[in-house]
C-alpha cells in the first residue's frame, strides 16, 4: 500500500493521522560497489553524487529495480 493511499484510509478513520516512510534500502550496495556491469556503474554515479541520503536511498532503490526489471514503486 502507497503512503497516499494509507494517509486516506487512516483519516477517515482518525480526526488526525500521519504517516511518516521511515523505510530503508535492504540491497547491499557493496555487492555493486565493484560491479562491472550498468547496475554497478548506476550505483556508484548515485553513491558520489551530491544527493541526500534519503533521495539517493530512493533513487537507488527505483533504478535497481529498473535495471533488474521489477516492479518500481
């Protein structure tokens, strides 16, 4: 379920709800750290950009899938 869809059905509910995403990436960036492939090369332009935390963690999990070619969120 999306943070949208989950703030809407929690305020229908409740006079106040917030959602806050506190998810992390669960990928191993080491494993692509060295990687000589397009994933590889992807996750080390994102990792020395200039990026927060948060928007590389999004970043990454979305062009990983991509490039795997599973579902992005």
């Amino acid at each position: 379920m999306d943070l949208e869809t989950l703030n809407k059905r929690l305020n229908e509910e409740y006079f106040y709800a917030k959602v806050v995403d506190k998810t992390t990436l669960k990928i191993s960036l080491e494993d692509y750290e060295n990687d000589k492939s397009i994933v590889g090369e992807f996750v080390r332009n994102v990792l020395t950009s200039e990026l927060d935390k948060e928007i590389k963690d999004k970043v990454l999990l979305c062009g990983i899938n991509a490039l795997n070619k599973k579902e992005i969120e």
